[in-house]
C-alpha cells in the first residue's frame, strides 16, 4: 500500500496533521496503537492559546470550540492567601480558552470521519524503514496481519513512549532532560469550578491548580510525592489537600464532590534535538515533554504542527523543500521558549523536597514582584497565552 504521509500516532497532533494535510489534497494513513475510544477517554490539557484555536479553525475543527469553549481573560497565582490576577486582556490584548483535549481530540476524529481520513487503530509493532532514505515505508501489524505502507514522508506524532524518536539512531540525537521529584494527582469532578479563572496555588502545603472543562465540570490537581499511588489518596484526602492549598476565600466557599477521574502523571522537562532525520519528523509529545504548569504541552504540539504541514504541502505539490528544510530550527526555537517558561512555572510554585528556607523564600519574593509589577505580570501573562508562532 501506498501513501504520502505515514503519522503515527492518533493523538491530538497526529489527528491534526492528518486533517490538515487531507484538507490540502495530500494522502495520508494515521497509525494509532490504542483503540479510538481509548484515545478519545484520555483527559488531559485544559487550555488552548490563541494559536492552538486558530490552527483548529484552520483545521474546521472550530465550531463547537466557538460554542463550548470558555474565554478566560485572566487566571491567579497565589501565595497563600495573597492572590495575583495575571489579566491576559490589559496585558496583551488576548486570552485563552479552556476547552479540554478530550474535546479537541473528538473534534478531530469526527472531522476525519468526515473527509474519509485514514486512521488505522489497534496496530502494533510500528517500525519506521529507511527514514533516511528516498524511500521510507511503515510496517505493523493490524488483525494479526503484517502490512506495510511506503511513503514519502514519515510524521512520527506518538508521544514520549512512541516508536519515532528512537528510529533516530542515538548518536544522531541530544537529549536535554529535567525530571522533577512530584507529580499532579488530578481529580475531575461534577461540581461547579471554585472560580470563574484558574488558580495555580503556591502554598505552605505545596502546589495546586484549581481548573475546570464547563460550568460543572472541574479540574483540580495537588503536588504528590513521586512515590504516592492513587490508591493512597482518597476523594475526602484529596479535597483537604487541596484545600490546604487553595487561599482561605476559596477554599470556604468551594463545592467538592465524587471523583470521576483520579490519575497521578509524573512532571518532566524534555527535549530531543534535531526534530528531523532524513524524512521522519518528530511532532510534539514525540519530541519534547513539558510538565504541564505553563499549560504548554497541546499548544507546543499544534505549533509543531503549523510549522511542518505548510512545508509537507509545499515539497508534496510544488517540489519546494524549503518548510520542511526549516521545520527543525523552526520548532525548536518556540519549543525552548516554552520550555523554560514551564520550568520557571514548575521552580515558581512547587515545594522542592529538602530544599532550604532560601528557596521558600524566593518563591514568595516573585509572587511579591508579580503582585507589585506590571512588568512581571505581562511577561508571564505573554508567554501564558502563547508565543508568536
Ligand atoms: P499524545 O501522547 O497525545 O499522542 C500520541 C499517540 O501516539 C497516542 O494516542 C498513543 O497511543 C500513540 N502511540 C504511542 N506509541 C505508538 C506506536 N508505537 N505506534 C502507534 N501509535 C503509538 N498538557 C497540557 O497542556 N496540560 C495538561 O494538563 C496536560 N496533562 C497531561 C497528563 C498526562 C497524563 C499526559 C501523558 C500528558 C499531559 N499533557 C498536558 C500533555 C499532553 O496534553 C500532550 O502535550 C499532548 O497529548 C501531545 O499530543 P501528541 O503529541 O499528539 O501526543
Ligand atoms: C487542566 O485544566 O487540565 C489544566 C489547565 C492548566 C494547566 C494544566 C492543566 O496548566
């Protein structure tokens, strides 16, 4: 069998490559190892920047993000009870919405359901050939049987644990890596959010973020030990950390409930350098992790994607190698600025175990600057809403 693009991975950047490229006439085949309502049962990022719902119009994915998503102005970080509203609209004129990836990824499936896209679910053993060459192919196996897909150009979309980032032999790669020593217990509940905006906490008692998917659906993560189970934490436990967190006139006021999803996910910074090897490109996840503080991760997949579809197109039908001849340098410089600003995100408001009162004390001095300069908090607030692409 044969195509132009060979994605694997059926996520939120496989997904929309996919779209993208189909909507400009360019044959594609999505290879996805989980089955589709796997997929679409993953709940994970929350926020989209301004670029993200540009790129999902582009996609004419935008309708029901125009409908259900929530414009968020603003959001608050807090030091214990002090609470400072970063105001994205004063600040640069822009905001973000909260829609969940969850929808994002159904939006997509039903948007290549539509054009008739190809996306393969349940494969497994994927192993890219001859990405350095003129003539790469796939290979998995699907319904016990071993096929093979030869094609121009291969986008490996299939996250941190995918096949892509490996096929690149390992002398030809740079890894640059921070694993921080907690991770977010995440909770979704049918209560109403504790406030209109997100509040990511910094407190005595450790990190937390107050978010929401709608107006009865809430998001809530606290800082847990690398070694904590889901197990080990109870809805009752969960709500009294997370209230310990959370500023008194939040807290008090705030509705908790059954949880409807409990998961742990470990925070890391990461990064794999070069994005390219011969015609395999590494897409989001795939190559780079952020941990999720900045609400960087789906947004630096989808900028990914802006800058690597335009040149697909441009080498597929106009012999024009020059987009994907940039892609790497291209993503690379707005990945490492979202980099740092979810490391500095991450430093800012999380309880390092066993670091000194130095440390404690210079988490409360930015959160001081942030409530005393508008300088600060228009730095933040840019990098929030996204960087240019
Ligand atoms: P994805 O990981 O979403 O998709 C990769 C796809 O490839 C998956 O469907 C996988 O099944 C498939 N795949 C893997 N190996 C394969 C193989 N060998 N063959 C075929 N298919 C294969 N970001 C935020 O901004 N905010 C958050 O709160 C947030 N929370 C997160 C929580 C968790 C637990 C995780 C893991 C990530 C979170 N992220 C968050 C980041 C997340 O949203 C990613 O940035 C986003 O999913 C990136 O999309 P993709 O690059 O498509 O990768
Ligand atoms: C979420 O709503 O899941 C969310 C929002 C913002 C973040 C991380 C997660 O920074």
């Amino acid at each position: 069998m044969k195509t132009q693009v060979a994605i694997i991975g059926g996520g939120p950047s496989g997904l929309l490559l996919s779209q993208l490229l189909n909507k400009a006439g360019v044959a594609t085949v999505v290879l996805e190892r989980s089955s589709r309502a796997h997929v679409e049962g993953r709940i994970r990022a929350g926020v989209l920047e301004t670029g993200t719902v540009q790129m999902l119009h582009e996609a004419g994915v935008g309708d029901r993000l125009d409908r259900e998503g929530i414009r968020h102005g603003g959001c608050y970080l807090t030091d214990d009870d002090l609470m400072v509203r970063i105001n994205f609209k004063e600040l640069t004129g822009k905001q973000v919405v909260v829609y969940g990836q969850t929808e994002v990824t159904a939006d997509l499936y039903n948007a290549q359901d539509a054009i008739g896209a190809t996306v393969l679910h349940d494969v497994s053993d994927v192993v890219i050939n001859d990405a350095d060459s003129d003539a790469p192919y796939v290979e998995f196996t699907k319904d016990g049987v071993r096929q093979r897909f030869d094609c121009s150009y291969v986008a490996g979309c299939d996250g941190f644990h995918g096949v892509s980032r490996t096929t690149i032999p390992e002398e030809k790669r740079r890894a640059f890596e921070r694993v921080y020593p907690f991770g977010w217990l995440g909770v979704l509940s049918r209560t109403p959010p504790a406030n209109h905006e997100l509040i990511y906490a910094n407190s005595g008692n450790g990190f937390a973020l107050a978010s929401m998917r709608n107006e009865n659906l809430s998001r809530y993560y606290v800082q847990v030990p690398l070694t904590d189970k889901v197990e080990d934490w109870s809805d009752d436990r969960f709500w009294d950390k997370l209230k310990q967190c959370l500023p008194y006139d939040i807290s008090s006021s705030m509705v908790t409930g059954p949880s409807i999803e409990k998961s742990i996910a470990p925070l890391r910074s990461f990064v794999s350098e070069p994005l390219r090897w011969g015609r395999l490109f590494l897409v989001g996840d795939a190559a780079h992790i952020v941990p999720p503080t900045g609400a960087k991760g789906l947004n630096l997949a989808v900028s990914d994607v802006f800058y690597l579809y335009q040149g697909l197109i441009d080498v597929l039908q106009k012999g024009d190698a020059s987009g994907i001849d940039a892609y790497s340098e291209r993503a690379l410089a707005r990945i490492w600025k979202a980099m740092r600003f979810s490391w500095q995100m991450t430093t800012m408001l999380h309880q390092f175990e066993g670091e000194d009162s130095f440390a404690a004390q210079m988490r409360k001095a930015t959160l001081a600057q942030l409530s005393q300069s508008e300088t600060a908090r228009r730095e933040l607030a840019e990098n929030y809403i996204g960087l240019p692409y």
